[in-house]
C-alpha cells in the first residue's frame, strides 16, 4: 500500500483525538480519550483511530488492560510531529508579517527550563542552514 503524503487533511474530530494524544506524557486507549473529552463518542473515537492508524499519525503502543478487558493504547508518530511543524511553519509565516522573527525566536526563550540545550539545538540548526545557503 503506497503512503500517503504528510499534507494529508485531517478531519476535525481526526485532529482532536491527534490533540489529545499529542499532549498526553503516555500512551492512551479508546476509553481514555473519551474520559479526555466528554463530547467524543466511543464509537466515534475508534472510528478515528482506525483512520489514523491508515494514515500513520498514529501507532499501537502497546495492549494494555482496561479493567479486565485487553485494549490497545496509542502514541503519536514522526508523520504527526511532522505535521504539527508544518502547521506551525505556516502560522509562523502569518505572524511574521506583524511581528518581527527575532521577537518569535526569542519568545522560545522565555519560561523556558533548558534553554541551553535550546540554544545547541538552534545553534546547530542555524549552522546547518548557513551551510545549505552557501551551496
């Protein structure tokens, strides 16, 4: 089965339980996710992940049990990280016609716990892109 590109739609109940999934520090079942969002049907949750599985955003972590009942739990993949920086980029195209890219890239700073790793990893991409320009 050929993949399918990472600019794929999602639908909106497809990016909801992708939200959910994406800010959750583990792994969740079906049931989960609805206990997450009370507006989310059963039904309509295992629907999604079906979907999601099909287009890779999402993976099988593992069979766990939900009371005594053997479930699946899911995390998201690299193809939905992907996705939400594509997102991001394009928002951050509209938001630097207001405001100025360093303003942005400062703002990653503030609050930040480990802004030295932070500032290696912006460091090494900043040399990496120089290196690419100067080809």
């Amino acid at each position: 089965m050929p993949k399918k590109s990472s600019s794929e739609h999602l639908t909106g109940k497809e990016m909801d339980v992708l939200n959910l999934i994406w800010h959750s520090e583990t792994p969740l079942t079906a049931s989960e996710i609805i206990k997450l969002d009370e507006t989310l049907s059963i039904h309509t949750v295992q629907a999604v992940l079906r979907d999601l599985l099909k287009k890779e955003y999402v993976e099988v972590a593992g069979i766990v049990y939900s009371g005594t009942v053997l479930c699946r739990n899911y995390r998201a993949t690299l193809k939905s990280k992907e996705l939400t920086a594509n997102h991001l980029t394009s928002q951050l195209k509209k938001l630097t016609k207001n405001i100025p890219p360093s303003m942005l890239f400062s703002a990653l700073f503030d609050g930040g716990d480990d802004n030295e790793r932070l500032i290696n990893e912006m460091e090494s991409i900043i040399r990496e892109k120089k290196k690419q320009i100067e080809e």
